[in-house]
C-alpha cells in the first residue's frame, strides 16, 4: 500500500441516487431460515445475539460483530450486523480473493425483525489491513448515522471509517462521509495527514450501491 493510498482511509467517528422504498431481499446466501421474520426476541436485553443468529444463518457464515439500535428513527431498536466466513483467515487473499464481509440491516417492525439491506463491499477484508493484520475496528452508532471504522498499515498507520444516514425522505440510508487519517508510528503528530469526502465530492450514493473500492 502506497503512502497515497493510506492517505484516504477518517478520523471520523459520527458527525453531522435516491431511490424508493427497498424492495425484499434475497437473504438465502446468509440465512438458512426466513430473514424477513426473524423474533424479536434476538435483541432482548440479556440476549447473547451472535450465538442466536448463528442459529438462523447458513454454515458458511457466522457474526463478526453487531450493533442494536434504532438507526431509522421510528423508536424501535434495530440490529446492524457484520458477517464472516468461520475460515476467513484461511481462505482469504487480500490481491485475488479478499473474502467479503456482508453487511446487514435488519429493522423491527414492532412485531418482528426484517433484513431491510445488506452490502457486501463495505467492510474490509481480513487481510486487508497490512502487517497490522486484520482492519475491522467497531461499529459506531448515533442517532440516524452510523459507521464502519477500520484501521490499519505497517510503519504508516491508516484509519478508514465509512459514514452511512438514515434518510427519512427515501426512507433509506444514504452514505454521509468517508474519510482517514494516516501517519508515521515513528512521528504521528507531525506526519498526520487527513482525508474526508462527503456529499460534495460523491453526490447520493444509497447503501446497497456503496463499493468501498471506489473509495480508495
């Protein structure tokens, strides 16, 4: 990775093609059961999620991480899910087969769970963060926005964060902003460089059409 490139991937935690309302997903790749009902029960208080979800997915995922909230602004809470092949780190090869890491949205309804989106492309691989080694860092949520936080490198230190909004309008979410900053661990304050794009710089992008190797 060139000092370039490192330079795009925020330090951005969560800051202030419009499209219609989602049609139903597909979600038989991931889940072995109904994705559109799923109980509400999976996000009760003292739940264990991923070991509940594992339940409901195909065998060639399981959770990498999750989030619950309400990240549509209806009052309800909803779950933000990252999934992982269980051989990840076997099989992936960050030049010729970086495994993906699917990105789901699941919303309540008030009387159930519902796989509203999912994307592919936004989290990185598990190789694709140099001799740092595996990149994902957390999910964030405030309000209508959360995001997908990354960092990484070798002697050049990277973060990489991707912004998504709740757009009540299109009833979808919406990217808000991608960003990073980059650094020699050797002189981290002197050789900060940071990078941010918004709305300005990439116009309506919905979260199903987000492809994090456009932005990089």
């Amino acid at each position: 990775m060139t000092r370039r490139s490192m330079i795009f991937p925020a330090l951005l935690l969560i800051f202030g093609v419009v499209s219609p309302v989602a049609d139903a997903l597909d979600g038989s790749s991931y889940f072995s059961s109904d994705p559109s009902n799923l109980p509400l029960s999976v996000i009760e208080a003292d739940t264990d999620i991923p070991a509940i979800i594992n339940g409901y997915l195909v065998e060639d995922y399981v959770v990498l991480d999750h989030k619950t909230g309400d990240i549509n602004g209806d009052g309800q809470t909803d779950l933000i899910l990252i999934l992982k092949r269980p051989k990840e780190a076997e099989t992936s090869d960050v030049v010729n087969n970086p495994e993906p890491r699917p990105l789901l949205l699941i919303v309540n309804n008030g009387s159930r769970l519902s796989l509203r989106e999912l994307n592919p492309d936004v989290v990185l691989c598990v190789d694709c963060g140099g001799l740092m080694g595996d990149p994902y860092s957390a999910i964030a949520h405030q309000g209508d926005y959360f995001s997908i936080e990354h960092y990484g490198g070798s002697s050049w230190r990277w973060t990489h964060i991707v912004t998504f909004r709740y757009d009540g309008d299109v009833d979808n979410w919406v990217l808000h902003k991608v960003g990073g900053v980059s650094y020699h661990s050797s002189d981290p304050e002197s050789s900060m460089e940071e990078s941010v794009l918004s709305t300005a710089d990439f116009g309506t992008v919905l979260f199903r059409d987000y492809d994090d190797a456009d932005f990089r």
